[in-house]
C-alpha cells in the first residue's frame, strides 16, 4: 500500500520570483495564485484599484494573454505588486521584450535583460529554524564554520568571534546549526547547504527581533570596540512625508539585495560582518503642523538638506 506524498507546507514553498520568468502574462497570473495560497489580500479588482484601472477585466485578460501591458500601465503594475527597484526594472524590460515583433527589437531588449543583476537565490526560512535567532551569535558562527579549520577545538572557534564567545556556545551553534539542516560537514571544513538565508514578512518572530536588538547592541560596543578603518557607523536625520518614507523603505530593500550579490560573488572569505539597518519615527506621523506650511530639515554638513553623521 502506498501512501500519497504530503504536499508541502506554505511556508516552504518558494515564492513566485520575476526573474524565473520569460513571459510577464505567466507571472502576473502566478504571482496572483502565489498570494492567493498564501493567504494574502489580492484580487484582479484589488490590483486594478491600485493601479488606478477602471476596468476590472483587463488584468485577467492579461494573465489569458489576451491582452497586453503598454509601458506605463507595466510601470503602474510593477509598483502596485510592490516590486524593488531592480525587480521593476526586470519587468518592465520584459514587457518590452514580449510585446516586441521585430527580431532585432527583441534581441535588443534581450541584451537589455541580461544586464538585469538577479538578486543572490535565499533559502526562506521555516518557523521551526527561527531558533537560530535565539542568540546572536548563531548567524555568524554559520559564516564562520565555513572558514575556519577548527577540528572540533571549540575554544579556538568562539576565539574567532569578536566580542569572542564561550567554547560551550560555539559547540551549541555548530549543534543547531547541523540540527536544522543548514550546514553539514566536507572534510575539514563545514559548508552551507544555501548560502544566503532571508525571514518572511508575514512571520516576524519574538526571536528574530532579540536577534536584531542584540546586533543593535553590538553596533553601540563595535564604536569602541573597533577602529573606524574597520568598521562604518552613520547616522542621517531628515524628514520626508509619506511618499519619500516609501521610496526610501524600497530603496534599502533594493540595497540589502545589492549587498547580498556583492557577498556571494566574492569566493575568497577572511571576515564576518553584521550590518544593520534602522530607519524609524522621531516625531509623531504626521505631525501635527499647525500654523506652519513646512518642516524645515537641518543640516549639519556642507551639502545634503538632511542632518547627517
């Protein structure tokens, strides 16, 4: 007797991604599906709405390939399924190129596409895994394992963290670590089964912020801790409305990608780094003006209209 396969769970099933895609009618059709099994708000008439579309047809007549996208309706789109800047780019170029006739038109926006830098393939974590956030220095021991020849000496691996660790919490990452399937041993070393790992929007635990207060921690002692040659903390202070707060949340978004593809392209690996982002409120939203037509910004440096250090 043969039992049926168990379908995976929602959480482990990858999200509908633009890049794997030649044909933007296939993805907005996906991307619809994908968010539907995920339980999020979408509907053809939600989108429509967001785009400023009166007709509520128009969109699944795309997903049929009946119909197609102009330039600026696949620029309104793209924004309104929430694309980064780069993913934005990949679609509208797609657009170009599917709707292209001409053979030269197409291997135009072809090269075009190429250039296109995907973003570096992340493993979504499950919630059971959102243990490795539990301490701090879970995540980097993962980077590090991968580098360093400790032959089960657990003294010589915490030494290797800076603020360094016990031998018994080095042993407990490398335990958990193995545990959940993230790293397995090759000779000497240990190596990532998926090099670059990412939380989803939507399962936000307890234990990945204490995971990211405690690295907000360790931002405040590396100021002492280490020389500014090899570390960069700033700081900026400005202010912006509702637009401009948006534009700058998809802007990092956009730079955390970068970075990752940055790393990944580097094989040669001599060091482990945090980096944090922190982009919030110091005044009530919106504030309360009053009398007064506009908020001035104040500015500290030589250019910029922002405060900045």
């Amino acid at each position: 007797m043969t039992g049926k396969a168990s379908a995976p769970k929602i959480d482990e099933v990858a999200p509908v991604v633009v890049f794997d895609y030649a044909d933007y009618h296939d993805y907005l059709r996906d991307w619809i599906e994908d968010r539907k099994r995920r339980g999020l708000v979408v509907s053809y008439q939600w989108l429509a709405s967001r785009m400023g579309l009166k007709s509520r047809s128009f969109l699944r007549l795309v997903t049929l390939g009946e119909k197609d996208l102009s330039p600026g309706t696949a620029l309104r789109l793209s924004q309104a399924m929430g694309h980064t800047a780069r993913e934005e780019e990949y679609f509208v170029i797609l657009v170009a190129l599917n709707n292209s006739a001409d053979l030269d038109e197409k291997n135009h926006h072809l090269a075009r596409l190429a250039k296109v830098a995907r973003p570096a393939r992340k493993t979504m974590l499950s919630v059971q895994q959102y243990d490795l956030f539990h301490k701090w220095f879970v995540i980097p021991v993962w980077e590090l394992v991968t580098l360093v020849d400790f032959r089960g000496d657990w003294k010589f691996l915490s030494q290797q963290l800076d603020p360094p660790i016990t031998p018994a919490e080095a042993k407990y990452a490398v335990e958990l670590l193995r545990e959940l399937g993230l790293i397995e041993p090759k000779g000497d070393h240990y190596v990532q089964k998926d090099p670059t790992l990412t939380t989803q929007e939507e399962l936000r635990s307890q234990s990945v912020r204490r995971f990211q207060e405690a690295t907000m921690d360790l931002a405040q002692q590396a100021l002492t801790r280490h020389p500014p040659t090899r570390r960069h903390i700033s700081t900026l202070t400005l202010g912006v409305d509702e637009t401009g707060f948006l534009k700058i949340v998809e802007r990092i978004r956009s730079f955390r990608e970068e970075l990752v593809t940055i790393a990944q392209q580097h094989e040669t690996v001599d060091r482990v780094f945090q980096f944090n982002l922190q982009f919030f409120p110091l005044s009530r939203v919106p504030v309360e003006r009053g009398k007064a037509k506009h908020v001035s910004q104040q500015d500290t440096g030589i250019e910029g209209k922002s405060l900045a250090s």
